[in-house]
C-alpha cells in the first residue's frame, strides 16, 4: 500500500523520482523519500505530502540512480525516521519497500545481537541491515539480496541500492507489485505503471518470487534460486493524459464525469444483436463447461465485494444458477470447501489487492476454477486465474472507487447476460437486458448532468454526523456501497442495512439526528419500500430517497430522481447518486478527497 519508484540511466533521477512518486501518492501519503548514488548514498526524506519531499531536494541533488517511495505506515508512526529508503549502519545500502516482514522482530533481535544499530520502528530497516551484512560477503549485490530474501518471511516488492554498485538497481516482488520500464537506454521501476507511463508504455511485470537486476542498457531477471527467467514486454495502453485531473478540481469528480464513456468502453464489442448474447471469450469457457457449473462465488474487498454482491443477484436472476459474494479477507481464512462444480470469480480493481490474490491461489491450489474481474492489464490476479473479463475503464486514481466500481457491475451483467443465454434465459430477455445495457452510458449522463442539484442536498445533509443507507433485495447492495462511499471520503458515520431489517434493531436509531438515504427502484418491491420509508418518517427520521419517481411528499424530506432501466440494471444507475451525494459532502466538509485519511488506493497488505 505504499509506491516505489526507481531510474537509471544519463539523466538526473530526482525529478524523474518526485514525478513518478507525484502519480503513485495515491497509494501512500503519510511520508515520502528518495536516495540517488553519487559517489555516495545522498538521502531526503520527509513525513508528509510528495510537495513536502520536492520541496526539501536541494537543485543540486545529482545522480543518475535513485530509488524513491511514498509511504502508508504498517509499521511505525508517520515522521522522518521512519520514512523510506532505510539504510545500513554504515549507509552503504539503500532499500525503499512495499508489504510487511512478519518475521521482522527475529530478524531484527539477530542483527542487533551482530551488531547492528537500528534508527527506526519499521520492518523494512531489517531489509538494509541484512543485504548490507550479506553483500560483503558476496561481492555481488543481486547474490546478496536473493540470499537476504530467503531469510524473509512475509511480502514485499523491494528496490535496492548499494553505494559501491553505482551501474545497477535490484529488485524483487513477493505479493506486492514491481513493474519493469523499458525506456532508450534506461531503465524504471515502480510499483503501478502510472508511475512510469510518461517515460515508457512498454513494460515488464515480475511474477511473486521473481527478482530483477536494473542497467542503463537492459534488465536481466531470475528466481530465488538463481534460474534465469524470461519475461515478453507488455505494451501499456493508457498514456500520462490518462492521469490528469482533466481540469476538475479532484479526480474523484473527473472518474464521476467519466463513467459514461467508461461504461461505454466496458461494453465495447461485447454486445450480439443477433443472438441477444454477450461475447466474452475471456472467459475460457465453452457451452458444456459453462452448462455445468451449478454455484458461482464472488469474492472481493470493499467496493469490489459491494460489485460482486449485484453480480451474483443479476447472475441469478438471469442465469438463474445460484451465487453469492463474500470479502475475500473473510473467505481465504475460513478454509471453504472448494466445490469442482463452483466457479468462483475474484474481483479486483488494482488486480493486485493482496487478500483477493491471495483466495485466489489458495482455491487454484485446491483445483478450483477461477475467472477475474480486473481492471489493470498484466495485473498479478489476471495472470493468476484461468480467465476472466477486463474492465477498459481506464486508470483510477482517487482513492475511492467510482468508475472501476460502476464497471465491474456492467461487467457482471455481461457475465450474467452471457451465462443466462447458454442456461435459460429467452431471446426476448437476452434482446431486453442488450437494450438495457445500450442505453447505460446516456442514463449515466444524465445523472451525472445532476450535479447542482445534488451538491445542494449534500451540504444539507453532510453536518450530520451519522446516516443510515437503506435497500431491499437489489437496493441492498447499492445502499452498502454508498455508505461506504460516505464514510470512506467523508468521515460521516454511515451504517448500511437492508430495509426489511429496521424493525430489528436498527429502528431505534432512527431520529431527527439521523437521516437515511434509502434506495427504491421502481420494481416489485415498490410498496413496501414505501412502507419502509412511512415507519422511518413516523419516528421523526429525515429521508433522501433515491428512485424512479416522486413519491408522496410524506414519506421522504428529498428526492434523487434516477433514469429507469431494465430491473436488473437499475442497481448500476441507483449507485451513481450516491457517488456525487459523497464527492459534494466531502467537499463541504473540507476534506482530502482523493486521499482521504488512513487509506490507500491498491491494498496490497493483509
């Protein structure tokens, strides 16, 4: 949950560094550094924002190799000490690192048993002190990292440095990120390749276990167990004007504005006017395959799980199979019972969230057969699973997820649309479910078209300090999603419970003090929804309710008015207001919005 970024090559690192650390400080930003060899170690780090870094690098900070990190503390409070890159005692090496050493405390009692003086709380000051114990030894300083690393227990990606080996840069990946540049005699390294976009768009991703050495002049990979590795450059298709703000004031509005023509890329070549069928041959499957499987598991985390929890209600309702979701940090502790007539689907915006990747080996350990729902091409959990759907919604940078998370939904009613056709859903309802899915992207528009009205009602509502989100059936998994959205950017207290369930408990909450956004699609459920809403107004609660018509002017204080769509889609577009309702209370209340406080875009901790 952190960002590396490593140069080498003819040019100055630093700046090349404080850029490329800029894109990543969405994955941490409680602390930043960067080292570059010049004759010597030349160190900077700073707690804080990237700005506070850039600002404390001198103009005269040369050097052509550099490592550099942005900082989401796992270890250790935020400040200067505890910041990234650490170094030996003698500062002959430098280590900037992703992920947690669980067998830190050993380590660390054996080093300082040695000899060895530590200056910090973290885990990644065992990394320095062990390569540098080892790389005397050695004389080599990848032999000295892969014999360091075999002592470690835990993850990490790693980029390394010695003050004797100005010509070269290690690095390894053990369940966290590390993405190879390939530039014109230079090479990068970061962790996310929006670090690296405007320097190169062809790419390398190592595989867990997988360590590389770093020239100007080329790249050379191996294992743990110093076999040499192949690895084919991959081509990035998102450029450095995919991670611009665009002229909006946050990302998080620019990924709200963009949804329509995200959705659209989504769906892109996917939909069959003849045979009313979604053609996703990521899939792997054939007919027979499909035809017999019985359950489908949906496991993912946070807004990923709230997606995964419409994809199973619209693969039941369409394909009429069995299926349900669960957190996948839930799912790989509980030892499940994996099933050969199951196909599970992992879930991941980033592709690399580390408890989503880590269920999905365990259940490919077990034999089960596992699809991925992933945004990031070359992503570790689209190279681990059997098959799966790409999103092409393009690079999400705020912190909270709105198009990544709009697009997965789409992606499930493909999936639903594609399975539902092999099983029993008719022509008529494949044609009805393809029109549905064509008109997202205008219905999207015009929501997001809604703007004003919606950044009036959030300043209404944000000095609240708590809210219930409410939803039945359908509505449920989007009221999840919008309390989450609130919280996550807003630090509003936000409960989500399915609307039947106030009657049984959650009802005594409800008061003038706490208002509830409640969900309510014009669908079957249309009149006890209602009811719902007439018991919260009886006990004196407000109500925003989010749905397809005004309803009587008793039952809610406000009105989202969302575009209609087939019942099975309309959870996509119900999810869209609450997205904006959370930017705007955000911003009414002042706070970071991209960066909201003690998270970080890709988790790839446990």
């Amino acid at each position: 949950m952190c960002g590396i970024v490593a140069y080498i090559g003819p040019k100055d690192a630093a700046p090349i560094l404080l850029e490329g650390l800029q894109r990543l400080e969405y994955r941490g930003y409680d602390s930043a550094g960067l080292v570059v060899n010049n004759k010597g170690l030349k160190v900077r780090k700073v707690k804080g924002r990237v700005a506070d870094l850039a600002a404390a690098v001198p103009a005269r900070f040369k050097g052509g190799l550099g490592i550099g990190h942005t900082r989401w503390a796992t270890h250790g409070v935020p400040n200067d000490v505890n910041a990234h890159p650490h170094l030996d005692t003698k500062e002959r090496v430098a280590v900037v690192h992703n992920g947690i050493i669980e067998n830190a405390d050993e380590l660390r009692a054996k080093l300082v048993a040695d000899g060895a003086v530590f200056v910090s709380d973290t885990d990644t000051e065992v990394l320095a002190h062990l390569v540098a114990r080892t790389v005397q030894d050695t004389d080599s300083l990848e032999e000295a990292v892969r014999r360091a690393l075999k002592s470690v227990v835990g993850t990490y990606g790693i980029a390394v440095v010695d003050a004797e080996r100005p010509g070269e840069i290690v690095v390894a990946r053990n369940g966290s990120p590390i993405v190879l540049g390939i530039g014109e005699k230079e090479m990068f390294c970061a962790s996310d390749v929006a670090a690296l976009v405007r320097y190169t768009r062809q790419v390398v991703h190592l595989e867990d276990g997988e360590l590389a050495v770093l020239r100007a002049d080329g790249f050379r990979t191996f294992t743990m167990d110093a076999r040499v590795t192949s690895k084919e450059p991959l081509t990035v298709d998102w450029d450095a004007g995919h991670y611009d703000t665009g002229g909006y004031e946050h990302y998080l509005l620019k990924e709200i504005s963009d949804q329509p023509e995200s959705v659209a890329r989504t769906l892109r070549g996917r939909l069959d006017d003849r045979f009313h069928i979604a053609h996703l041959g990521g899939l792997n499957l054939d007919p027979r395959e499909t035809r017999a499987f019985r359950r489908v598991k949906i496991i993912g985390c946070g807004s990923a799980y709230y997606a995964g929890q419409i994809g199973a209600q619209l693969i039941e309702e369409l394909a009429r199979i069995p299926a349900d979701a669960e957190p996948a940090s839930e799912f790989r502790y509980r030892s499940p019972v994996v099933e050969h007539d199951t196909l599970y689907v992992a879930v991941s915006q980033s592709g690399e969230t580390y408890d989503t990747l880590a269920a999905v080996q365990e259940l490919k350990r077990k034999g089960g057969r596992v699809l991925g729902v992933v945004n990031a091409v070359g992503s570790a959990i689209a190279r681990e699973v059997d098959g799966g759907v790409y999103l092409h919604a393009g690079p999400e940078v705020s912190v909270a997820s709105t198009k990544a998370f709009t697009s997965t939904a789409v992606a499930f009613a493909l999936m639903a649309l594609h399975f539902g056709r092999v099983h029993d859903l008719s022509p008529a309802d494949g044609r009805r479910i393809v029109e549905g899915l064509r008109r997202l992207p205008e219905q999207i528009q015009a929501i997001v078209d809604q703007d004003d009205t919606i950044a009036e009602l959030a300043r209404k509502y944000a000095p609240h300090p708590s809210m219930m989100f409410v939803g039945r059936v359908r509505g449920y998994p989007v009221a999840r999603e919008g309390a989450q959205k609130l919280k996550e950017i807003s630090y509003v207290h936000a409960e989500a419970y399915p609307a039947s369930e106030l009657k049984h408990g959650p009802l005594a909450l409800i008061g003038p003090d706490m208002p509830t956004v409640a969900i309510v699609p014009d669908d079957e459920l249309l009149d006890k929804n209602l009811t719902t809403l007439g018991e919260i107004r009886a006990r004196g609660g407000k109500v925003l309710m989010i749905g397809h018509r005004e309803p009587d002017a008793r039952l809610a204080e406000d009105v989202i008015v969302v575009p209609k769509n087939e019942v099975e889609l309309d959870p996509i577009l119900l999810s869209i207001p609450l997205q904006v309702f959370a930017y705007h209370a955000a911003v009414a209340l002042d706070r970071d919005v991209d960066k909201p406080r003690n998270l970080a875009k890709s988790v790839t901790v446990e």
